[in-house]
C-alpha cells in the first residue's frame, strides 16, 4: 500500500476511525489507553503470629514482599468469640494460641479488599501455610466462637 492509500476497513470498535480512515506515515490514530485492572476482592500475605490477643483477633507480621513487613491487627472474618474477661473468652483465646502453636510458624494472612472494620482491625482469614483448616473454622468447629456475618 503506498503512503497514501486508503486501509482496509478496521473493525468495528476500532479506535482508528473506520472505514474510509486515511493511514499515512505520519499518521496519528487514536491509541486505546491501557486502563488499570480493577483492584481484587482479596489480598493474601504471608504472615507470622505475633500475638494473639484473643479468640478472634491476632496482631501479625505480613510480608508485604519487596523485604517490607508490616505489624496488623487482624479479626477473624465470619466468627465472634467471646471476650476475655469471660471463662468462655479465655477458653478461646487459649485454643487460639494452642492453634498458632501447632499449625505455624507461617501462615496465609487473607484479606478482603484490605479493609478495617470499626475497631481499625483488618478483617481476615488466617489459613496454615500448607493448607488445611483456617483458624476462624477451627474455632467454630471446636465451639469457641459463632457464626457472624
């Protein structure tokens, strides 16, 4: 094709302008910009178990990569334990840490969209690094947390 000619018609949605669009060498099109994807429903880290600082809520040491570690206050997605100051609050804090003990040192830290809930805990799942049951359903099968939503 020479420097003049017209192109064969582009497809439809073709940022060129369609049919009858005069490509040259100086041509300047309209180029589609890449858009940014959007922003996942989940975040996974690594992540060690600094303190358990009751049945569901854990201060932790995520890996954010690029030799980055960060300490976060994490509750646990989808439970509610009771809290310390009851025999059944320190019943679950004690499975907890008896948890950490027997299925760490490394865990997947999960986050939903990295958000805190009121308390400016993030909300989490925290799952053995080599798979298994992640502690929020340990505790709820054990009997020392409910269903929340």
């Amino acid at each position: 094709m020479s420097d003049e000619q017209v192109a064969p018609t582009p497809p439809a949605g073709d940022p060129a302008g369609g049919a009858g669009h005069v490509h040259t060498g100086r041509c300047r099109c309209i180029k589609p910009k890449a858009t940014a994807p959007a922003a996942p429903d989940l975040y996974v880290y690594a992540a060690t178990v600094a303190k358990v600082v009751d049945g569901d809520t854990l201060d932790l040491m995520a890996d954010l990569g690029f030799a980055i570690t960060v300490k976060v206050r994490a509750r646990l997605v989808g439970v509610y334990a009771p809290e310390l100051g009851t025999p059944e609050g320190a019943a679950a804090a004690d499975f907890t840490r008896a948890w950490v003990a027997e299925h760490g040192p490394g865990f997947l830290l999960k986050t939903s969209r990295d958000r805190k809930e009121r308390y400016g805990r993030y909300l989490a799942t925290l799952t053995p690094v080599g798979g298994g049951q992640d502690l929020g359903a340990a505790l709820l099968a054990a009997g020392h947390a409910t269903a929340q939503d």
